[in-house]
C-alpha cells in the first residue's frame, strides 16, 4: 500500500507548458474579447482557432473524454490538476475544448446517443464548431424534476414538446437543446421524464428573454425558453423513454466536480492577490501583512483553499476508481457544498484587504463574488447537496440504545468491569 501526492514527471511537463500557454497567450483574450461562445464575433474566433490549434497538437484536446471519444483518456485526477490552470480564465476551457454545458452535453451524448445522433450533433460538439445548452430547469420549479411542468407527448409518429424552460445556459450561441420533460404522467419522475435533443431552428422554439449572473449585458446568456408545441421526430429522443432522470445524473455528476476543478484556480487567483496585497499595501504602522488581523485572513485562506482542494482531488481518484458516479455521490455532494463557500470566503478577505479598490470595477472581486454564489446554484442549490451528504453519511450508521449513547461513561464502565472481572 502506497500514497501518492506527486504528479508523473511526463504529465506534470504538460501541466508545465499549459500553465505558461495559458498566462502567456489565453488569459490575454479575457481583456480583448468578451463571450468565448460567441461566434459571431470574427476577430476572437480568428484568434481562437491558432490556440485551440496548438492544444490539439500538444495531445491536451477534450481531456475529459476517452480515446474512442477522440481524447487522452486521462481520467479524472488528471483533469483536475489541468482545470486548477484552465479555471484562471474565461476563455482557457474552449480553448482546450472542455467549455461547459458542451463537456457534460458531450458526455451523455456518448453514452446514450444513437449513431446518427452522434454524428450530427456530438461529433461537431467534440471539433469545437457548434455549442450546445442543457434545457432543464423551470421558472416555477427550479431543478426540482417533481415539479416540472414541460411535456412531450406523442403524436404520430413523433412528439410535441410544450412548456418553458428558465436559466438554459448558452441559449444564445447554441445550435442544439438537450431538454428534459414529462412523457408520463401516470410515472414516477424517476421513470415518467424523457431527454430529447432539440435543434435551435425548430420551429416553436421561442427564447423569450436571455439573462446573466450580475448587470453584464456581455454576459447575458442564460435563456428563458418556451416551447411552443414544438414537433419533433421520434428520433429526437435522447436514450431511453422514462430516462430523463438517469441520464441528467450522469451528466450532473462530471458537471459538479468540474465546476469545482475550475474554481480551485479561481480561490487561488483570489489568495495570491490577498498576499499579494498584503505585502505591497502600507499602513502607518508597516505593511498589511504585519498586522494580525491580515495574518489570520491569509491563514484561514490557506487551510480552508487546501483541504478544498484535497477534497476535490479525493473525489476525482474515487471516480476513477469505481467508474460510477453514484458510487461518488456523497463525496461529489460534499465538494458541491464546500465549493461555493470556500470561494465565497476567500474572495471576500481578499476584496476586504484591497479596500475601496476590491470592490470597484478595477478589480476583478465582484464578478468573483457572483460567481461564487453561482457555484451554490448551479446544477442544484447548496442546501439539496447538503441533505444528500447527510442522508449518504448516516446509511454508514446504525442506531444505538434509545435512553444511553454508545459514549454513556457509567454504562461503558460497567462492561468494562464485566469484561475484566474487577467487582469494584
């Protein structure tokens, strides 16, 4: 039995060239150019492709998926010690070809997918030329699927899709939905929701309004969508009928522990600005950092940044391991509820010790900070992951006497003198 805190030397060469390409040549397109999923936008598309060139040539393309998928295969471990440096940048997961919602949209279009469906939408997915949205929560239910109202019913030899659909990420800029509704009402919502793939130039397919996290109007692409008996054929259905809920797992799963691989990069961009700070910034008495107060932020920050990111590197060696996210599911949980909290916090001592400064435009604080209450949202609120963590933790108990604990001293001694024969 071994333990293992050390990166291969051949892989850690490539985690070496992806850092510097992504501070040198990435991390520059943040100030440039706005949306990376825009492509209407020539200039940043024409500086894109050189980029997304050179990660394909480097063998660090769609890491995320396996060899059959046209990826290294790398596994989950790996992909996270490459996220800690996409995760600095807006543009770095397109770039390498690992964009959320498109790297989960990939995912369970690999697993369930039938060929023709595949080679319309997923392959194009996977070259980077087309974008994708995920189409599942509702403006009066939010991500609860007991609550959905969308449907799909049948009618000849296809289906009619009608509802609405709130917060699809990416709407905007994408040539396919994947949208989640009820095909049977008679169904358990574990067995009566259905996927269906639903290409943007459908007709009925109405995007009422996009919207975004925070005042940004470069940013506003979080769609609400209505589905206006919109006709599909029955070929439109993604897997099984009744299989909505299975598959959304599959795909929330990765899509959980990558949004926190990524936000490790951004709790370190935020604690090495607060050192930063900490040392440059001057007070009448010396320097921040030789103030207490300052001493106990930057400590906090680096316990808590730390066993965030264990716990992240943890989880992504189960997944490895099992192969079976809901194997994971507790500890996928777990990470879901410490990400946006770690951020949160780290973020907010940093902003604190940068003054009027961390909290202007200048900085880049306030765009971290609704980020990080991002992270407490998406794929499922903060306190449904909390639950989910316990009810995993306390099946791994059994109850103990119902008037003493198992700790009870005067019951405990008295098996104690039993055991060893002592009387007094």
């Amino acid at each position: 039995m071994s333990w293992d805190f050390e990166t291969d030397a051949e892989y850690q060469k490539l985690l070496d060239w992806a850092d510097e390409f992504v501070r040198t040549k990435v991390e520059p397109m943040d100030y440039v150019y706005k949306n990376p999923y825009d492509k209407s936008d020539k200039d940043a598309v024409a500086a894109l492709k050189p980029l997304q060139k050179e990660v394909k040539e480097k063998g660090l393309w769609a890491c995320h998926l396996g060899p059959d998928l046209g990826g290294p295969g790398y596994g989950q471990v790996k992909l996270a010690l490459l996220n800690e440096i996409l995760g600095r940048s807006n543009w770095a997961p397109i770039v390498f070809g690992c964009q959320a919602p498109d790297s989960g949209n990939a995912e369970i279009l690999a697993h369930y997918a039938t060929d023709d469906q595949k080679k319309r939408y997923l392959q194009p997915l996977l070259d980077g030329e087309i974008h994708s949205c995920y189409s599942m929560t509702e403006p009066q239910a939010g991500a609860d699927p007991a609550l959905f109202e969308t449907k799909a019913v049948r009618d000849g030899d296809g289906w009619v899709l009608s509802g609405e659909k709130w917060f699809s990420s990416n709407a905007p800029y994408s040539e396919f939905f994947i949208v989640m509704a009820v095909t049977d009402t008679e169904k358990s919502t574990y067995h009566g929701q259905s996927m269906f793939i639903v290409p943007k130039e459908t007709p009925g397919v109405e995007i009422i309004r996009s919207t975004g996290a925070g005042p940004d109007p470069s940013h506003q692409s979080h769609s609400y969508i209505r589905y206006n008996d919109v006709r599909l054929p029955f070929d439109a259905l993604l897997g099984d009928e009744g299989g909505a809920f299975a598959i959304a797992q599959t795909r929330l799963g990765g899509g959980r522990i990558h949004h926190a691989m990524r936000t490790i990069a951004q709790c370190r961009k935020a604690f090495d600005l607060m050192c930063e700070r900490a040392l440059s910034r001057r007070t009448r008495n010396g320097k921040l950092a030789d103030l207490q107060m300052t001493q106990q932020k930057i400590a906090d920050s680096w316990i808590e940044f730390e066993q965030f990111r264990l716990l992240v590197l943890r989880t992504a060696w189960k997944i490895d391991k099992y192969q079976d996210y809901m194997k994971v599911r507790k500890d996928i949980a777990g990470v879901k509820v410490a990400m946006a909290k770690v951020y949160h916090d780290i973020v907010q001592r940093s902003m604190q010790l940068h003054g009027a400064l961390g909290i202007s435009g200048e900085m880049p604080f306030s765009e971290m900070m609704i980020a990080a209450q991002v992270m407490g949202i998406a794929d499922g609120p903060t306190e449904v992951h909390q639950i989910t963590v316990a009810k995993q933790v306390l099946r791994d108990y059994e109850a103990g006497d119902e008037r003493w604990p198992s700790a009870h001293i005067p019951t405990r001694t008295a098996e104690a003198r039993k055991l060893l024969g002592v009387d007094k």
